[in-house]
C-alpha cells in the first residue's frame, strides 16, 4: 500500500532533454514514464507539471518585452506536456493535459473537479502552461497546482511540501511552508526526479 494516495511532481524541461540539454531525449522520457507507471501501479495518483527550460524560459531574450518572452515559456510547457503525455500513453498510461488558458484542442481548460475526477480514475494529469501569468515560473505552479487538488506532497526541483490538510487552513500562504526538505542535490533534474519516484515507492521519506 502506497504512503502517499495523490502527489504532484514537477519535471523540469531539463530534466525531459537528457544528455541533449535542449528539446527531447526520447530514451530519458520513456524511462521517466516507466518510472511513474510503477508508482500508477501501486495505487499512488499522480499529477505532474513540466516545465519549459529545454526550449524557453523568460529571462532566455534580453531584447524582447518580458511578458512576450514569458508567454513563450509557457508555450513551451504546453509542448513539452503534449509530447511527454504521449510517451507516457505509449507505454500504457492514461494522460490528461490541462492549461489555465484555452489551446483550443489540444489541451482542456484547468479545473479543479476535473483534475481530481481524472485523478481518481487512475489518469496522470499534467498541468501545463504553468500559473498562466507571466512572471511567474513552473515551481510556483507545482506549489500552487498541489494545494489546489490537495495533494498530498509535492515536489520541485529540490524540496518536498508535505501539504496534508494544509490547503484547509485559511491564510496560509505558499511561502509559509517552512517544513519543506530538501530531498536531493548535485545531481542532474533527471537524477532527482528519479530519486523522487524512488522514495514515493518505498515510502521512506520521512516528510516530518
Ligand atoms: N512561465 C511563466 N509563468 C508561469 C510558468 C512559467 O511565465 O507560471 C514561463 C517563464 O518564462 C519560464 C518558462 O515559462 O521561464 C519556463 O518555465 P520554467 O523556467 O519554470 O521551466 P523549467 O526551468 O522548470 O524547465
């Protein structure tokens, strides 16, 4: 029996290039979806949130106005969500993709009942486009995206936020979770998203 019942990881664009550093390294996303088929198969619910990196991230131009440059990232999330989504079917999983802004077909709109509803018929739902504002990057989407469809942990990058029931205290802000640990350091996006699936799986992460 899995620790966790619902967890959101975050699987930085990095970590979807490999050895590459840009685009895709197929042979390093099938492997990451194998990974997460084996936590799907145990029972655990797994939302996850890409990130864009591999193609475009904000502070990438100097020239171009923030916002614009922002925009792009987040169409780079969309990309890297479409792709590995589909990875992640062809070794057997159902996926859901969804953005806090319409892109006409190829995605669903966000919304919370229908993240959990997916969720909890065994769907891995990524949430890509990130907060849908710009300034803002895909770690604070992992945050936010975890509370909202009250996940049991989260992760990102290089900290667990253990949210249990926390998301039903009033005033609590994403910033004020203090007991976030770091799980891993030094090694590439892909070792420590690896290291991440591990730990879920033999549920002994202490999460204080
Ligand atoms: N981004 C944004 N708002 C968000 C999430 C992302 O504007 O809520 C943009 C931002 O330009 C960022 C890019 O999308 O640099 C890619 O996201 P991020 O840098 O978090 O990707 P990662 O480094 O994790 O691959």
């Amino acid at each position: 029996m899995a620790k966790y019942k619902r967890v959101l990881l975050k699987l930085s664009g990095e970590a979807l290039a490999g050895p590459n550093k840009t685009g895709f390294d197929e042979a390093t996303c099938l492997e990451v979806a194998r990974q997460v088929k084996s936590l799907v198969e145990d029972g655990v619910q797994v939302a996850i949130v890409t990130g864009g990196g591999n193609f475009w991230r904000g502070r990438t131009s100097e020239t171009i106005d923030r916002t614009k440059a922002d925009q792009i990232g987040m169409l780079a999330t969309v990309m890297n969500c479409v792709y590995v989504s589909d990875i992640f079917r062809y070794v057997g999983l159902k996926t859901s993709v969804m953005t806090p802004f319409v892109c006409g077909a190829f995605t669903e709109l966000f919304s919370k009942d229908k993240a959990v509803k997916a969720l909890e018929a065994g769907e891995v739902v990524f949430f890509a486009g990130g907060t849908g504002h710009p300034y803002f990057s895909t770690d604070t989407a992992t945050v936010l995206r975890a509370i909202e469809i009250e996940a049991d942990v989260s992760w990102n990058e290089t900290a667990w936020y253990p949210f249990k029931n926390q998301h039903r205290r009033s005033g609590r802000g994403i910033n004020d979770h203090a007991s976030a640990k770091k799980c891993g350091s030094g090694g590439t996006c892909y070792d420590v998203f690896w290291t991440v699936v591990s730990v879920i799986a033999d549920q002994t992460v202490n999460i204080g």
